[in-house]
C-alpha cells in the first residue's frame, strides 16, 4: 500500500517535537495532510514517501518548528470592555497618572469618545501612598465620569461623577466579598474592590456592539497568533461569550486560534443560571469548545484580598472569596459530577489549599476529563505543593505578573505578604522539580499578550531585555525548554488534548515557526526571535516584522 500523500511538506529546520522521543538538532521535515501530521523524519525520507503532485512544499531552512503554543489562561473577550481608554502600563508615579488623565479629559470634552474617562492597566505604586480614591482623581478628570482599572483588574477607582451615574451612594452587600469603600461617614471612597463592585460602574458605561466585540475579539486572537500561539483558555466564558464564538467562528477567516472556553460560576450565581451552564457543557464549534468551568476562591495580595493561612501585614486576607466556604465545596462537588473540568483562581496560600482539599473531596477529575487545575498559585505552601504533585493537578502561572514587582519588596504584593511569604513568589521552578504539571499564560488583558515575553519571564525572572533588573527569587527559574512546555504539550495536557503542543504522527498540524532556535535562546533574546509563520490545522498564517509591529501597537 502507498503512503499518503501530503497537502504540505515543511523541509529543513529543526523540529522540537516536545514529545518523548530523543531530541534530532539536523534538518528534518513535516509532512501534513488534512490538517494532522503525517510524519517527522528526515527530509529525503518524507519526500519519498508523501510528495504528491499538488503537495505544497514549504521552505524552513535555518528555522526551527514548534508545536504552536498554547496561551493557557486568558481574556479577550472580557479584555475588550476592559482596554477602552488610556492604557497606563509604565506609569507609576502620582504626577504620571493625573497628567495622564487630564490629557485624556480634554479629548473626551472635545467631543472625542462617549463623554466617559476611561484607564486601564494601572499599578497601584502610581498612587505613592495616597487613597484610591475619587478625590484624588476628580480635579484631573474635571467633572467627567471616570473609571480606573489596576493592572490586575481586581480593583478600581471611580471618580465622584462615575459613582453618581452608577447610583452608588453607600456600601453595599455582595454574594461574594466584592466592596465599595466607604469612609468613617459611610461615603463611597470611589475604590472598589472585586469585579461585583467595580462592574456596577463598568456597565453603566456605553457599550459596545456585539459586533464591535466580536471584530475587536478577533484582532486580539490574531495578534495573539502572530506572537507563535495557535491556542489558548479563556477564563471568563457565559452563554452570550460562547454565541460571539460562534459568530467569529462562523465569519470571515474564522477563529485565527484553537480555543477552550470556560463558563463562570460565582457565589451570586442562581439555580436558574447554574442548569444554564450545565446544559452548556458539550457546547462546541470547529475551533472552539466548553466542557470548562472557572471559579474564585480569594481576589489579588495586592488589596487584601487574596486568601492567606496567616494575616498580611495590613492585618486583611483571612476570607475567601466565598462567604460560605461550604457552598463552594458543593460548587465543585456538583461540576464534577456533572462531568465538567474545573478552573479556580487561587493566590493565596490557603485559597491553594483549600481548592486542593474540595478536588479532593469531589474527585480530581470527572469522569472522561483532564485533572482540575488552580489558576495563578502565587503563594505557595509547601505541603500543599506536594499534594498538587500527588494527585497531578495542574498548576496554571502566569508569569509576566511578576514584571510589577519592586527591589527590596517594595510592592504592595511582597509589603503585604512580608519577606518569608515573598520569597516563595511564583514557584514555577518548585512546581517542576516537583513533577507538578505546569501550564504557562499571560492573563491578558492583565499582561501582554506576546507569549515570547511570557517565555523569557519564565526563564530571567526580571525584565527582559534589562541585564542590570533585579532577578526575583533565582532558584526558581525555568530552562527555555521547561517553559516552552509549559506553552505547548503541558498547556495542551491540561485542557485535556492528547493531539496538541507536541509534533508527531497523529497530532493536529498546530505549529510555530521560529528565526532561531528558542529552546537554545537566552532570556533576552527570546523577546525579538521572529515568529516567521504558523500553522493553525496545516493553513499557514505567513508574519511579517513589520506586521507584528502594527498589530501590537
């Protein structure tokens, strides 16, 4: 019997298959057809064996193949209510932020935009000490409406006219620990804390089309493409998130990415709501699917509210997420049987354990599905770190978070958790000694999207590309090749797909190709390898330097 023939051959560059099989440096080329790999083998071989008349022969010399990678935790649906306005990123000084914003108040009052000032992407140092407060903003926003996202999209400041136009007059109660500050009076401070707090004033904004997002959408993921990634999870997911899948999916070009959605469940979700989402369960498109559900069990370290065994240092971080730590247990227990996979954003210490701990109690996977997985894991307790390893969940980091740190533990992060706690930050070296599976991500819109800057992250633990940045907790650096695992087959065994982030016979034709070799790359050379295509089913996507550049600005 004849071979089969390949729509496409890749010839002469390296392939890192990131499987089990003994590592080939020589050229060598992938044979494709019908969207899977036929062969890897040596090029004479694989010519002989599937060129066809009508094969597409690929050119890759001097270049190395990847699986394309996989951006494990993600946003870019929610990301585009999010990014409206000034993006802030870089700005922390007082003088910086309001500067910022009275230049972006006089284009509003120009009649540029929808009357509302809008920022995101914010560090919390940019306020040096003051209050997260309306007064400190309301002279610069002179009047206007205005919303303030920090960087990690847990907290907000609003100003005074904002808070007027949402009807926020006073504290108010919440199915989960989300808050409006208020002062000694009981005033609304303009900080709120946690996303049912904050949204009260993001919905009461203009929004946009459903059209607009799914267009604004599909620019994310194709930026996201260009940057290697021809996959990713998104953590934020409803029944009218899955039917903008359907419509990108369904339009022109398609889904430029292989997606895994995730439905949410919080602690104010109704009965109603919740046989909503299980009916969701085995939702799917030709590059997208459900099967997915995400939970909160603390918020950030940085406001105190992240879920800590012991208080920070402001004395905050002893509740959860959950009023009732029991329903989320119940939570988890029902998904579980229900036959969903399960997500849990986790930072503190005791969210950790007490994730694992309710995993535990309900099964670790469901029936037919990959292991449940904790989101983050930016504070991690050794005993839980090996029980993580004994039932083989997955541990999902996201390390580009870190680029918001200080020297000396300056940060609010490490102020509040204090230097032992500190020391134990992002402990993705841990979690691989310790044969915990690792999936990598960027939490955009909470941190770039381009996964090379996740990769060198990974591997520097400070700025890239800044020899003299201060490194953050040394031992726990990753070698390139253990964090481009974590981008491709560990990011792929986590979501349950066998067939993904490796290149072998068999596998789905998902692929980078690279200028150099990243597994072979320093740190601060990862950042500017050239992405030169990808393949997303065998269809090549072909990049561009300058191609690149205009999408990512």
């Amino acid at each position: 019997m004849s071979a089969q023939t390949a729509d496409v051959i890749i010839s002469g560059g390296r392939v890192l298959t990131m499987d089990d099989s003994p590592r080939q440096d020589g050229p060598r080329s992938i044979a494709i057809a019908g969207g899977r790999i036929l062969a890897v083998g040596e090029a004479d071989a694989v010519l002989a064996a599937h060129l066809g008349p009508n094969t597409e022969l690929h050119d890759a010399a001097g270049q190395t193949v990847t699986p394309g990678l996989i951006d494990a935790h993600l946003h870019p649906i929610q990301g585009v209510e999010i990014v409206r306005g000034v993006d802030l990123g870089g700005v922390n000084t007082l003088d910086g932020l309001l500067s910022r914003l009275r230049a972006e108040a006089a284009r509003v009052r120009a009649g540029q935009g929808d009357g509302w000032v809008r920022a995101w992407n914010l560090d919390y140092a940019a306020f040096q000490g003051r209050p997260y407060a309306a007064a400190t903003i309301d002279a610069a926003v002179a009047g206007l409406p205005a919303l303030i996202l920090f960087f990690d999209v847990h907290t907000a400041v609003a100003s005074s006219e904002a808070l007027r136009i949402a009807g926020i007059d006073g504290a108010r109660s919440f199915a989960d620990t989300s808050e409006i500050v208020v002062d000694a009076a009981g005033r609304p401070t303009g900080e709120l804390r946690e996303e049912s707090a904050f949204n009260l004033v993001l919905h009461a904004q203009p929004q946009p089309s459903q059209e607009e997002v799914a267009r604004e959408a599909r620019a994310i993921l194709l930026r996201l493409r260009r940057s290697g990634v021809t996959g990713g999870v998104i953590m934020d997911g409803s029944p009218d998130s899955l039917d903008l899948l359907d419509a990108i999916d369904a339009g022109p070009g398609g889904l430029p990415v292989r997606l895994q959605s995730a439905m949410i469940h919080n602690p104010g979700t109704t009965e109603a709501e919740h046989e909503a989402i299980l009916a969701q369960r085995d939702r799917a498109g030709q590059r997208w699917r459900g099967g997915l559900i995400k939970l909160f069990i603390d918020g950030v370290i940085d406001n105190g509210t992240g879920w800590l065994y012991e208080p920070d240092t402001a004395g905050e971080g002893l509740t959860s997420f959950w009023g009732d730590v029991d329903a989320f247990r119940e939570t988890v227990r029902r998904y579980t049987a229900a036959g969903f996979q399960i997500a849990t954003h986790a930072i503190g210490d005791r969210a950790i354990g007490e994730t694992i701990t309710a995993y535990l109690a309900s099964g670790v996977a469901a029936a037919g599905r990959p292991p449940h997985r904790i989101e983050h894991v930016e504070c991690l307790a050794d005993p839980d770190l090996a029980r993580m390893a004994e039932h083989g969940i997955t541990a999902s980091l996201q390390m580009l978070h870190m680029q918001w740190r200080l020297p000396e533990g300056a940060d609010a992060w490490a102020t509040r958790l204090g230097p032992e706690r500190a020391a134990k930050a992002w402990p993705a070296g841990s979690i691989v000694g310790a044969r915990v599976p690792l999936a990598l991500g960027s939490d955009w819109p909470v941190a770039d999207l381009d996964a090379r800057l996740g990769l060198a992250w990974a591997v520097l633990r400070r700025t890239p590309g800044d020899p003299d940045a201060p490194v953050f907790e040394p031992h726990e650096r990753l070698t390139p090749e253990q964090a481009l695992m974590g981008y491709t087959r560990a990011a792929a065994l986590a979501q349950g797909d066998d067939d993904l982030g490796l290149i072998a016979p068999g596998a789905r034709a998902d692929l980078a190709i690279w200028a150099s070799d990243p597994s072979r790359a320093t740190g601060d050379e990862l950042i500017s390898i050239p992405v030169t295509a990808t393949y997303l089913d065998g269809e090549r996507l072909e990049n561009t330097p300058h191609r690149l550049k205009e999408e990512a600005s």
